[in-house]
C-alpha cells in the first residue's frame, strides 16, 4: 500500500488506532503492548468474533485477506457461528 507514508509511520498510526478506537475490544491485555505481527492472530480473532462494523474495516485494511483466512482455518477461539458466517463473507466453504 503506497499511501505516501513510511512504513513506520503508518504502523504508529495504526497501532495507535488499536490503542484509541478498538481497545474496548481488548479488555483483557494492554492494548498498547499489543504488537500488530506478533500478536496478529489474537487480534484478528478478537475482531471477528466481537468487533463491530468500524473494526472489522479497521482489520481487513490492517490484515491481508490471506492472513484472515490463515486464522479462520487455525483458530480454535472462534465459535463456529462466527467462523462459517466469516468464511460465507470471504465467499469460501469452511474447513475443517
């Protein structure tokens, strides 16, 4: 993504968008001490099940589709509500 911003620029911005906008979703860590790669799953998993309109934005302009899907196919935090609703939304069959 060429926005005109250095790549650390924009993961400042966008780390501090977890910290203000979507740290209600969060409550059990520090949202600052999140960190966007190391802890990509935690957070994509938490977005999906829980967040709202704002932050699945936030997440499918944060994350690859690639990587979504990655933790769809892995996780075993989500419920399988919320998993075949986001594999319908990826316009992919579930696996199991």
């Amino acid at each position: 993504m060429d926005c005109g911003l250095s790549s650390d620029l924009f993961y400042v911005i966008i780390k501090s968008m977890i910290i203000k906008e979507l740290g209600r979703f969060f409550w059990d860590v520090e949202p600052q001490s999140l960190d966007l790669e190391r802890h990509k799953t935690y957070i994509i998993e938490r977005l999906l099940e829980l967040g709202d309109e704002a932050a699945v934005r936030w997440l499918f302009a944060t994350y690859p589709k690639d990587d979504i899907r990655a933790v769809l196919r892995a996780s075993r935090s989500l419920t399988s509500k919320s998993r075949n609703f986001w594999w319908i939304r990826l316009s992919e069959p579930p696996h199991d």
